[in-house]
C-alpha cells in the first residue's frame, strides 16, 4: 500500500479548494461563483428585470420598501487532471524517488477524491491511457492505479498539456507531478501555460542527487531518455555551474507559472508525506 | 604496386608504434564510468568550458582515437611513396643524352664520355625497347629530338651513333630536354626518363612531375673544369698572326686563372682571367709570325685543386703550297703576299700543289661567266656573292675532273679548278682565269676564293677530346648502376586528398558535438 492508515486518516481531513472558481449550472460539491439555486442564503440582491419573481423576499419589503430577492450559494463538480510523470528523468535517480513521487500522487489522488474532485489520471512516459475515478468509493483502486504505474520512457509532458487544453474544459483544472524537462526552453512553457489562467499546479519533486549530484572526476553522462552522451571532468566549479544552471531553469519556471497563475511548488522526495502536504496544503486546504 | 619509399618492415613498425602510442593515449583518457543522469541541460554550460579548455580531452572519444589511427596509417602510407607499376600495355621511355662541349673529354679508357654515355644509352635502349617507344633527345644549345616513339628501335641505336659532341656549355638545352620529358610524362604518366650527362642536375631544376621518376646517370663527377681549346690561328698582316684562344668553364662556383702565352718555354704574355660556368671566353694574343712554329699556351688554376691545361702547340702555322713555273703571276702574287701561306720548291714538301691545265685552242666571242660549286662554298648566298662579275677571258681552257672535285666551272658545265685529295693534294687551274681579259683574278674575292680553294684547315675548335684535360676523376663504373627509370604513377596526390578528407571529417564531427 502506498500509504499508511494514519496517513489516509490525515489526509482525509484536508480540504480541496481550486484555485479558481468555477462557473456553471451544474449542481455539485463546490461553491460557484454563480448565485443560483443552492440550498444555502448567499446574500439579497436588488430586484432587477428579469429576475424570478418568486425569490422576491416580500417581509423585507414589508420593512423596506425596496424589491429585493434572495440569492443562494451554487455548487459545481470540479475534474483535475492528475499527471503523473515517472519517466526515465524521473526514476535514473533511483527507486526512492519514484516511490516518493508515487506516494505524493496518491496522498493527491485521496485528497481530491474525499473531497468529491472527479479524478483524470494521465500517466506520463509511458504509452498508457488515461484513468478517471470519481467518488470516494473510488480512492482504493486509483491509488492501486498510481502503484502500478510503468516507469520510464521518454516525457511528453507538453503534449499532454496540450492534450488537456483539447479534452479538457475551462473549468478543468491540472496537477502535474513531473521535473518538467522535456522542453527545450521555459519560453515553450510560457506558450502551454497560458490557457490554463489559474487552473494548473506544477508540481516538482525533486531529491538532493538532482540538486547537488554526488558526482567526482573523469565521466561519461548519459541522458536518461535520450542516447546523448558528453564526458567531462566533474568538479567543484563544474557542480557550481550545473547548480547555477538548474536554479536558474526552474526559477525561470516559475516566473512563468505565476505569470499565468498557476502554483509551482518544488517538493522534497526525502522530506516526509506530511511535511510535503503541509507544504500543498498550508492550514488543511489544498490548492489545485 | 611498387614502393620507392619506406620498406613494407619500417612502415609496418612504424604503424604499429603510432597505433599502439595513440590507443594508449586514448585508453588513459577514456571514462571508464558512465553515470546516468536525467539531463544533459545542466551540463552544457560546463561541457562547453571543458570542451574549450581541454584539447586533450579530445583523446578520450573513441571516433578521435579511430580517425588518427587512420591518418598515422595514411601517413605512413605516404612515407612508402606508393606508385601503380605494371608492364601491361606500352611503357614508353626518354632518353635524353648530354652531347654538350664537356662531353668531348677523354675518358681513360679511351674516347670521350659521349662514346661513354652512349653506349649506356644503347644498353638503355635496348633493354626498355619491347616495352614500349622510345624517345631519343640530345642536348647542345638546344634539345633536338632524334627518334619518336613511334620510330623503330634501328632508328633509334642509328641516330644515337649520330650524335656528336657539340660547342654548347650552356643549360638551356638541357631545361629544353627536361621540359619535353615532363610533357610527355604528363601524356603517359607512366613514362620512364633517364638522363646521361656528366653534369649535376639539382632537383630544384627539374620539373615537379619529374622529379620522382627520372634517374639521372652521371658518367663523371660534377665539379669544376677549366678548360684550355686548341689555339686558333688567324693571319694578321704579313710577319703578325691573330692568335685566339678559348677559355672553357664548367663549375658550380665562378673560375679563376692565368692564361699565358709560351714561345717555346719563354712566356711572352700573362693573362689573369676570371669566368662564370658554363661560359667560353677567346682571348685575342697577336705574335709574330715567325713564332707560330713554337707558340703555346697555358692556363692554370688559383684554387687549391691543381689545375694545369697546355694547349698543344700549333701544329702547323703556314700552309704550304707549291706553285709551278708557270703559274700566273697572280696566283703566284697573291700566295707570297698571304701571311698564311709559304711557298716551297718542290711538291713533296707541299701541302697543297698548284697546276696549270695544258693550254689549247678555243675562243669565244662572249666572255663566260665563272660558276663557284657547292663544292667549294656550300653556302649559297656567299657562292652567289662570289659570282658577281667572275668572267673568264675569251679563251677557255678546261680542266678534265679526272675524279677530282670541280670546284670552278663554266655555265656549260666545264670545269675551271678541279682539286684532287692526296698527299699532297694537287689543284688544277684553268688558265682562261687568269687570262688579261678576264675578270676572276681582278675581283676582290679572288683570294677568299683561292683560299677556299686550297682549303687550309683551322685546328678545329670542336676538337677537345685530343688537347683538354682537368683534374676531373676518372669516369664512374657506370654500367654498374641500375637504369631503371621509374616508370610508375605516384599516388602521393591520392593520399593527400585521403588525409584532407579524414581531417574534413573530423573538423565536422566535432562542429557537431559528435566527439568532444
């Protein structure tokens, strides 16, 4: 099991809430930001032309004098794209880091779908299909899905971006878990990111091999997924380059994820399940 | 193919030296460690830095170590100076033969070096000539072919047993050969080249495509000759000969010398003399006639080498002629007058003897005109310059041939002067040329004529091989040497290209990123 019992205990309490607001007729589980035919008083508003006369609130006439009519909360479903990126750039550093990206996804996958979030798991590397679960009846097999995920292949995250602006609708949202590298600049994010205006997270495990590689002398690097290979000498002043190189991709990323408005949080892979959520989920509300 | 080059154990030392220097260097270099890792991208900035810094890091890939393999082999291979060789189809061959002055000079053996180099030249010519044709050019003041390729071989030995040594010390002829060898190279480039000279030729006077294929034979070392002609001897005025003397240089550095002129073993005249090579210079000396009998000169050298030419002596300083009692007074007149000339009294002791045809009968109204034959003046615009207003008197009186040669005639064809060779040589003379009225013994060529006529000899310039020596060695054993001209196609152009390609290729797989 990917997570334990105190885990989904915990994980159960959080909240979900989308970092924007969606707008339709549909009634579900989340507040919309239109008034409507909710259960619960919103709020009055001026009687206006149009509107049904059969809201009108008449004892506050009685008071007022003025028409007004009662508005109330309206609740939409929301659908999250959940990527899920263990291609070969994601699992070289070794089996810990894609059993920590797995947990993270599944600590996601419970999250959204206790919190009535229909559920679109895209697997990103390998060629597999994409899975929906909605329902909290549903969590058990999704995260048995996110276990047995294949790891390696090549990333195509872009193309699932892309993929989701197709399918997906305007009040879809997108989680990514991926290290976000198979773009050839942060200038080609810029181009994906755009539509999703506050509806995307990207979401970057990373571990400290990424960060700082324990790499010393005469060697030859291999890419992960591609056969492009480069010898150097590794030492202190070419690890400070890479170091130079690496926050600087991802800072970039970032700049342009809040351009957009989207989240791009970078998570530890040694840190603890909790310590990552309480980092997703600051005061139990999980943004997506 | 052949190899002119290293030997087939050299170069394959040397390979294996080069491959096993560059495998090690590429073994130490290469990263036994290869680690994964998810990106290059991260990478670049410190590959490319690295890449810059490190030329040697270029040994590490595997593609660097192959292609300077290669080219160490390619190199090596050009160190062998392949060449494509065959006998399949024609090969043909030049010769080229030094006929210039210094080849006149005697050999110990006997003759001169041109006997020398020719009968090398005829072994050449006869072991090449079932391979193909044979190109046979001398050399003089200029390069004359003798036989084409298309000629026979008999063409080929008969014009080589023509050649004769010439004056020339100059080296235009010989360029003038070397420039005909390298157009016919270029038309076959398997075309075989020898040279026999006794001069040195340097490799930077060759032409390029000539200079891996020819081989040259000297039958002689190359170094400095000064050399002293047969005098020559000029009649002056009465009692004063000219006496010219040639001076010959052929040498690397400029001559210097002293030319003295020796009446007997007196020394009349000191010359210090200085000369370039491949130059002749006359010097001009004045005696008197009388000294002629005892005149010689002598040339030697200042540097350290002893260099001493004499000159013979002149063998004969006037021509001696007899004339008989009735010779005309003209004749008669103008022989004692020539400086040149000595009359005797009897006919042994002549050189040349002078007759009168028997008179007869015989008039003409018209005076004839007086022909001069080839015979006696081959060149026709001097016979013709001769002729001008040459009559005979009005009686004619021919000379019978008698087997001699007709040397004046009529238009008519009768003979007029006939000389008959012998010792002595005997000249027969009409008396119609010497007639009152006739005009053959007035004219101004009348002498020139009579001198011609009686054909006193010069001691001949060209005659180097009886009177010149040097401090030259003796000839080299020439037949021990091995005449095989390279008759083969290089293929040092193709290797070139071979190893410029390789270099192309690998400038552009490292462009490319392909090796670092």
């Amino acid at each position: 099991m990917l997570l334990s019992e105190h885990e989904l205990h915990t994980l159960g309490a959080l909240r979900v809430q989308p970092l924007s607001r969606p707008r339709r007729q549909t009634p579900a589980d989340f507040s919309s930001l239109d008034k409507g035919l909710g259960l619960e008083f919103a709020d009055y508003q001026l009687f206006q032309p149009g509107d049904d006369i059969r809201h009108v609130d008449w004892t506050h006439y009685h008071k007022d004098r003025r028409l007004v009519v009662r508005k109330y909360d309206q609740h939409e479903s929301v659908r999250v794209f959940l990527m899920i990126d263990l291609s070969a750039s994601m699992s070289c550093q070794g089996p810990e880091k894609v059993r920590a990206v797995q947990r993270l996804a599944a600590a996601l996958a419970l999250c959204l779908l206790r919190n009535g979030v229909k559920l679109l798991l895209c697997p990103v590397g390998q060629s597999q299909q994409r899975v929906p679960f909605s329902g909290w009846s549903r969590w058990q097999p999704c995260l048995e899905s996110i276990e047995q995920l294949p790891v390696g292949g090549n990333a195509h995250v872009m193309e699932e971006v892309q993929q989701f602006h197709y399918l997906g609708t305007r009040t879809d949202h997108l989680v990514i878990l991926s290290d976000f590298l198979d773009v050839e600049d942060t200038a080609a994010w810029d181009r994906y990111l755009a539509p999703l205006t506050e509806r995307g997270s990207l979401i970057h495990p990373t571990c400290q091999a990424d960060i700082e590689p324990p790499l010393e002398g005469g060697l030859t690097l291999e890419e992960a997924e591609s056969t492009q290979a480069a010898s150097l000498t590794v030492d202190r002043q070419v690890l400070l380059a890479y170091r130079d190189a690496y926050d600087a991709y991802y800072q970039q990323l970032n700049q342009v994820a809040q351009h957009h408005g989207c989240r791009y949080i970078r998570l530890r892979c040694e840190d603890p399940l909790e310590r990552q959520m309480e980092i997703l989920a600051p005061e139990g509300v999980l943004f997506v | 193919m052949t190899l002119y080059g290293l030997s087939l154990v050299v170069a394959a030392a040397l390979v294996v030296g080069a491959w096993g220097i560059l495998t090690a260097s590429h073994l130490l270099h290469r990263r036994y460690r290869r680690v994964t890792v998810p990106t290059l991208r991260f990478w670049q900035a410190a590959l490319k830095k690295q890449r810059q810094d490190t030329l040697g890091g270029r040994w590490r890939h595997p593609w660097i170590w192959l292609l300077l393999c290669i080219l160490a082999g390619l190199l090596v291979l050009g160190m062998m100076q392949p060449a494509l060789t065959g006998t399949r189809g024609a090969v043909p061959h030049v010769v080229i033969l030094d006929a210039r002055a210094s080849m006149g000079l005697a050999t110990d053996e006997g003759g001169d070096r041109l006997d020398q180099a020719r009968s090398l030249a005829r072994q050449y010519i006869r072991r090449v000539a079932d391979l193909g044709g044979i190109t046979l050019v001398t050399v003089s003041d200029t390069a004359a072919v003798l036989s084409r390729a298309d000629d026979s071989l008999t063409e080929a030995l008969y014009q080589l047993e023509q050649v004769e040594v010439s004056p020339a010390t100059t080296v235009q002829g010989m360029q003038q050969a070397l420039n005909l060898a390298a157009t016919l190279v270029q038309v076959d480039p398997r075309t075989g080249v020898v040279v026999v000279t006794d001069h040195e030729l340097a490799a930077e006077t060759l032409p390029v495509s000539l200079r891996p294929r020819m081989q040259v034979l000297n039958i002689a070392d190359p170094i400095n000759n000064l050399a002293l002609l047969p005098l020559e001897v000029t009649p002056f005025t009465e009692g004063r000969t000219h006496v010219d003397v040639w001076v010959a240089y052929w040498g690397r550095e400029p001559g210097h010398g002293t030319l003295s002129l020796l009446v007997g073993e007196e020394t009349r005249e000191a010359l210090p003399i200085s000369i370039q090579p491949g130059h002749m210079q006359r010097h001009r000396f004045t005696v008197a006639a009388a000294d002629l009998d005892r005149l010689s000169a002598r040339l030697y050298d200042e540097e350290p080498f002893a260099v001493d030419n004499r000159a013979e002596r002149v063998s004969r300083s006037r021509y001696r002629v007899f004339l008989p009692d009735n010779a005309p007074m003209a004749l008669r007149a103008a022989l004692s007058a020539h400086p040149g000339y000595q009359a005797v009294g009897q006919s042994e002791q002549a050189d040349v003897c002078f007759g009168m045809a028997p008179a007869s009968a015989g008039s003409r109204e018209h005076p004839e005109a007086v022909h001069v034959t080839p015979a006696l003046c081959p060149d026709p615009r001097q016979r013709r310059a001769w002729m001008t207003d040459l009559f005979l008197g009005p009686t004619l009186v021919p000379v019978e041939p008698n087997e001699g040669s007709v040397l004046l005639a009529t238009g008519s064809g009768q003979a007029l002067a006939v000389r008959r060779e012998g010792t002595p040589s005997f000249i027969t003379l009409s008396p119609s040329l010497f007639d009152s009225q006739a005009t053959f013994w007035k004219q101004v060529q009348f002498l020139p004529i009579v001198d011609a006529m009686m054909q006193a000899p010069r001691v001949p310039s060209s005659a180097l091989a009886t009177v010149l020596y040097s401090n030259l060695t003796s000839d080299q054993e020439a037949a021990a040497a091995e005449l095989n001209a390279g008759t083969s196609v290089s293929l040092y152009r193709w290797l070139l290209w071979l190893i410029l390609i390789v270099l192309g290729g690998e400038m552009v797989l490292y462009t490319r990123g392909k090796i670092v």
